[in-house]
C-alpha cells in the first residue's frame, strides 16, 4: 500500500500543466470572445476561472451575446388597437414591454423597456420601429424641420444618437403612386448624410407593409407582394429581386425573413388558412435556391390542425439568431408568446400576452463592446 501511495504521488509530480493555465486573463478572454455562443456557454464548466472571467460585467463588451428577449410594443387603452400593422401604427399612444427569453445564457439584461435615460420620453409619438445588431431604432416626427426625426439607441449602454432629418426630397419621390418601390434613402453615419438611390429595378417591387427589414451580409431583405424578395446593400449599389412567385409557399402572404446563423430564414405556410408551418433557408446569398430545413405540423404546435397565418392567430415574430428555434405568436383573443426548438421539437411559453390588439415583437441581443457615431445633433 506504501509502494503504491508512493508511486502515485510521483505520477502526480510528473504531470505536464495544463497550458490553458499558464494564459493570462487578457489572452484568456480574448480567445474565447473569438468562439461562438453556444461554444462560450460550455465553456463556463472548464474551471471556476473560466466562468469568473465569461461572467465579469467588465468583460461583456468583448464576449459574444445572444438573444435576450424581446422588446414588446402595444397600443395603451388610450390608443387605437390595430389589427394590421403599417410603418406608423403606434402613433397615438404605446405600451413597452420586455419579455425575457428562458436559457438566455445569464441574468436578463438590467433594461426598463421604457427607455427612461432618453430626452422627452414623455412624449408623444415617439415609437421603436426596428431593431438590428443590439441597436433600437426610435421614430418622432418633429413640425420643425431642423429637428431629427430619429433616434438609434443602444439599451446595453443607455448611449443614443439622432439621425438628422433628411432634408433632400419628398417620401413620395422613394415609390409609385401605387407603391412600388424607385428608390432607396440611405443615411451614413461616417459622412453625416443621407443619399437616395434610384433602384433601376426594370420590374416594379412593392414591400409588404407588415414586413420588417433584414439585414445579411450587408444587404438588407425585405418582403415584396406576389412572391417576391427585394435586397439592396448598404450603400445602394447593389441591388437584386429574388422571384418565389413558381412556389405557392413563398407567393403565400404568411411569410416572416429573419437572419439566423448568419443565413436568411424564411417561415411560411403554404396559405393563410394552413395545416403546417415551414422553415427554409438560403444556403448561398448568391443564389436564389431556397432548402426546406423544417416542416412541423401546427396540431404539433399548438394542438390545431389548421391556423389562419397572421397576428389574428398566428405570427412568427423572430428567428433565434445562434440556435435553430423559431419564436411565434399564437391565440385568437387571449394570445401568448411561444418558441419551438427545432432539434428537440419541443413548444414552450415564453409568456402570455392575454387580451391584445396588434403587438410588435423586437429581438433584443445586447451590444455592449462599440461606441455610436455622432449623428451631428443632440447625441450622448
């Protein structure tokens, strides 16, 4: 027993050490601000060392983030609900709200969904539009020219910038008199300037008015009528029109785009009164060949055969942007906020929004390592 007590300590001495050991906690955090996600939260289990350092608020800015929840927009009582959402629906008088996502991978985020650090708050028709890349895009339309009409705001650091008005034409000289679309408005945050590009689509393009944007890649998707994808680039020089209108899934109006895992996915059904829900996903951003990459009954779902697709049963609202889980919006009066896993097929609720007009979900993924461009007025 003595022997063999003896040999072991010697193996023990003998041991090599673990070079990860020897790194400092510099080097440390910036190899793993280099991994994935999903790869970061595994890792908290390596050492305490390593989950001190992923955990440390001082290191947030450096490390990857992933989605949060959501950011919820609701007409108050004062307001009028809406059933359809159009590009200002919410001016009269809103409601915000922040629903957690489960597993976010930590604490949720330390956010008043009300914005409280900004100016004028109280204000109304002050609205979030949209949001990308941990950022909220604020909307007000102010009487006075010289004033900005709006606000791109980062949540994480309570830091916010204001757009200047665009002083250079019409809204009517962007489309048609019947909605297509001739150009594109385009604000530079480098330059301080706004510019508008004619599109030269030969065919005409109409946006969906209740879709949101996409950026990926540089290019930002939005959804057309009749089946049709516009994109253009961030400086409107490239711009293209990927035609669905040959598959009846994509002509469908219940269509959702939403970037996931660096990828433009696609949810729709097959109709607005259908038995199932689909996932496609353009592989390569150079092509227009879409790959079916789920198919789920809605009795799996959300125990119907059939739903009608729109926010009066039905909605996706986002994409999980490192996980391949959808989240949707389900219920005819009392509704809730649900996400369904893709790999383990399994539903679960997020939370229930009860009795509601027309609700806008924006996905928030914090941003906490870049500072925002000066936008040349009232900036913080």
């Amino acid at each position: 027993m003595a022997g063999g007590s003896t040999s072991n300590r010697k193996r023990r001495r003998s041991r090599k050490p673990n070079p990860a050991a020897q790194l400092t906690d510099d080097l440390l955090v910036e190899i793993l601000a280099r991994v994935p996600y999903r790869s970061l939260c595994r890792f908290r289990c390596v050492s305490t060392r390593w989950r001190a350092l992923i955990s440390d608020p001082d290191n947030r800015g450096r490390l990857p983030q992933t989605l949060a929840g959501f950011f919820n927009i609701e007409p108050t009582p004062g307001g009028a609900p809406h059933s359809t959402p159009t590009r200002y629906s919410f001016a009269a008088s809103n409601r915000y709200s922040f629903a957690g996502v489960p597993g976010a991978g930590g604490a949720p985020p330390l956010i008043h969904p009300s914005l409280s650090f900004l100016p004028d708050r109280e204000r109304e028709h002050l609205v979030l539009v949209s949001s990308c890349n941990g950022l909220l895009c604020r909307c007000y339309r102010f009487p006075d020219e010289d004033e900005f009409d709006y606000l791109v705001i980062d949540p994480a650091t309570e830091e916010w910038v204001a757009v200047p008005v665009d002083a250079g034409g019409d809204d009517n000289d962007d489309h048609d008199g019947d909605g297509y679309v001739l150009a594109v408005k385009i604000y530079s945050s480098a330059m301080g300037l706004w510019s508008c590009k004619k599109t030269g689509w030969s065919s005409g393009i109409m946006p969906r008015g209740d879709s949101s944007s996409v950026f990926v890649n540089g290019m930002m998707y939005f959804l057309a009528v009749f089946g049709f994808i516009g994109a253009v680039d961030v400086e409107g020089k490239t711009r293209r029109i990927i035609d669905c209108s040959e598959d009846s899934s994509f002509c469908s109006p219940a269509g959702f785009i939403h970037l996931s895992q660096g990828r433009l996915h696609l949810a729709t059904g097959h109709d607005e009164l259908s038995d199932k829900l689909e996932i496609w996903v353009l592989e390569d951003k150079d092509s227009e060949e879409w790959t079916l990459k789920h198919m789920i009954s809605f009795n799996h779902l959300v125990r119907k055969k059939q739903v009608s697709y729109g926010f009066h049963d039905f909605s996706v609202v986002a994409f999980h942007p490192d996980r391949n889980m959808v989240f949707f919006v389900f219920g005819h009066h009392k509704k809730s906020l649900m996400s369904y896993d893709m790999d383990s097929r399994r539903v679960h609720t997020i939370h229930n929004l009860g009795r509601c007009g027309y609700k806008k979900f924006l996905p928030y993924v914090p941003l906490f390592s870049k500072s925002l461009p000066d936008g040349g007025n009232g900036s913080q």
